[in-house]
C-alpha cells in the first residue's frame, strides 16, 4: 500500500485491532525518515491527531462523502 496516496484526504482507516478511524490525513512521513523505517500516516480525527506505520493499517480508503 502507498500511504502517500492517501496523504491529505479524507480516509476511513482500520487499524490491525479492528478500530475504525475516520479523519483526515494531515501528515506522511516516508519510511527513510521514520525511525522505525516504515511509512507513517497522521490522521487528524475528532480525539486528535493518531499516527499509524504502514504495519498497523488493515485497510484504508478515501471518504468520498467528505469534502
């Protein structure tokens, strides 16, 4: 999956827990800059800001419902 594919846009997102976020991904940081070596995504969601590596997203799409 290519997480800066879905930098700012509006995403549905599950995480590998099963939990569903919805929000808007405010931030990518390429695995070459993530301490962990993996691409992060940052979404800004109506408990605040929540950071995913690549290995922790199940699955993620745009929200086409929002604008």
């Amino acid at each position: 999956m290519n997480l800066f594919d879905y930098f700012c846009e509006n995403v549905v997102l599950q995480d590998c827990d099963g939990t569903v976020w919805h929000g808007y991904a405010a931030y990518y940081t390429p695995a070459i800059d993530s301490e962990d070596g993996e691409d992060e995504l940052a979404v800004r969601t109506e408990r605040g800001l929540v950071g995913f590596r690549e290995s922790e997203i199940r699955s993620i799409r745009i929200d086409r419902r929002k604008k």
